[in-house]
C-alpha cells in the first residue's frame, strides 16, 4: 500500500505504528511511545503523550524540527519519512541504514539518469542472483495481525456511579 505525495503525516504514523505492533496484536501506549521520544533512554521527552496522541490522530499536523526526530527514534523510522513529499519507507530506511547504499547513490550523482539506470539494473541482478526479483520488495512491511485481547483475570468492570454508590452504602451496612 504505497502512500501517496500528499499522504498526512497522522497516515504515515499509523503505518509506523503497525509496525511497532507486539505479538499480542497491541501497539505501544502514547505515554511509552513519548517516553521512547527522548534522545537517552531516561532522559526528557521531546513532546508529551498528549502531543503525541494529537499528532497520531491528526489533530495536531505541524510537529517542530525536534519533535519529528524524537518520533521517528520513537517508531523506528527515518525522519525523512515523517517529512511531506516521498513515502518510501523501505528506500528510505535502507538509505538511513547502510552507509555502502549512501555510497552508492553518492558514487552514481554526477552521472545522471543513465547511471541511476545502470545502478538500478545491477540491483536486479543482484537480486536474481539471491532467487528474489523486484516485485518480492514491500514498500511498507506488513504489520503482525491483531490479536484478541485476553481477558484479565482479576478484574471488574468499572461500575456506574449508582452501582457504586449501592455497593458503598451496602458495604457501610455490612451486608
């Protein structure tokens, strides 16, 4: 599901999101997806859960320069991906990843198309060579599925505020 020019950054977060979807089918909570915003591990977060939640759900779309750093060390992705414009996930994070890919393209500048061409050719070579084509590379890798919830043990719905009221006077009278 390749994203388009214009996609809002709320939809590129869901997608890093899903990327960050444990086992058990759940997501990180907003308050440890901020905490995970800080440039140390223990160290102040660059934005709150708050902010964080508002950025998730859209209502917030104008991130500081700071902010959109501690997000991607949050979710793992390039912060280039959190920008407006291109949305490849997965070039971009190759390209943040290996220097030798940064070479590469460094290597390929001052030749123009006809280099971007020969590059991109011997990358597919390079994969046949592997048993893999070009058509076996996902621009956004698939999220785990969800998983149900299982219910915790121990646990009591919360109770209206007429419940509770019984229940406390019940308890007062000892019954």
């Amino acid at each position: 599901m390749p994203l388009g020019p214009d996609t809002p950054l709320s939809s590129k977060l869901a997608v890093l999101l899903g990327r960050k979807r444990q086992r058990d089918g759940r997501t990180p909570s907003t308050r440890a997806l901020a905490a995970a915003t800080a440039a140390t591990p223990g160290g102040k977060p660059v934005m709150t859960h708050q902010v964080v939640n508002d950025l998730l759900n859209g209502v917030k779309t104008d991130p500081k320069t700071t902010q959109l750093v501690g997000l991607a060390r949050a979710f793992g992705g390039p912060v280039a991906y959190l920008l407006p414009g291109y949305n490849g996930l997965t070039s971009l994070s190759v390209y943040e990843e290996h220097q030798d890919a940064r070479e590469a393209l460094r290597l390929i500048h001052d030749l123009g198309e006809a280099g971007a061409a020969e590059l991109l050719e011997a990358a597919r070579e390079i994969r046949l060579r592997h048993g893999r084509n070009d058509l076996t590379v996902p621009e956004v890798p698939e999220p785990l599925p969800p998983v149900a919830e299982p219910p915790r043990p121990g646990r009591r719905r919360r109770l209206s505020f007429t419940e509770a009221a019984e229940r406390a006077v019940s308890d007062l009278e000892g019954n």
